[in-house]
C-alpha cells in the first residue's frame, strides 16, 4: 500500500495494489473516487478537496496497524 498526498492540488491516493492496472472509476461524491480493476479489485482511493474532506488544515496523523511494511534496499 502506497499513500501520496499532492499539496499543489490537495489531492490524496490510496494505491492498494502495485503495479499498472486498467481500472474503472466509481464516484461515490465530487471529492471520492474508486478505482476499481480487474476481477472487482479495490485498486485505489482518490480524495480531492483533500483538507476539505477531512475537516481541517492539516491532514490527519497516519496511524498505521498490524501492517507489514515493506523494507527498501
């Protein structure tokens, strides 16, 4: 899992799954979006309006839980 925020857009991605898929997009309102490949798979979560979405300036803390993390190089 792989979690980017984009300040010059205030835009947010949660990518699921790793590497390239084709996926179509569910709306769910104008700020959340659903990326949806292959076999149904969740494959991403989009957010606009990021720091609008979350009621705040900041966004939250990332608290992270009974998660694997990857360990790089």
């Amino acid at each position: 899992m792989k979690i980017s925020y984009d300040r010059e857009v205030d835009a947010l991605y949660i990518r699921l799954l790793e590497g390239s898929h084709e996926c179509r997009t569910l709306r769910l309102n104008d700020e959340v979006a659903l990326n949806i490949g292959p076999g149904e798979a969740l494959v991403g979560i989009e957010i606009l309006d990021a720091t609008h979405v979350f009621g705040a300036e900041e966004l939250p803390d990332l608290v992270v839980e009974n998660v694997r993390l990857a360990v790089s190089g």
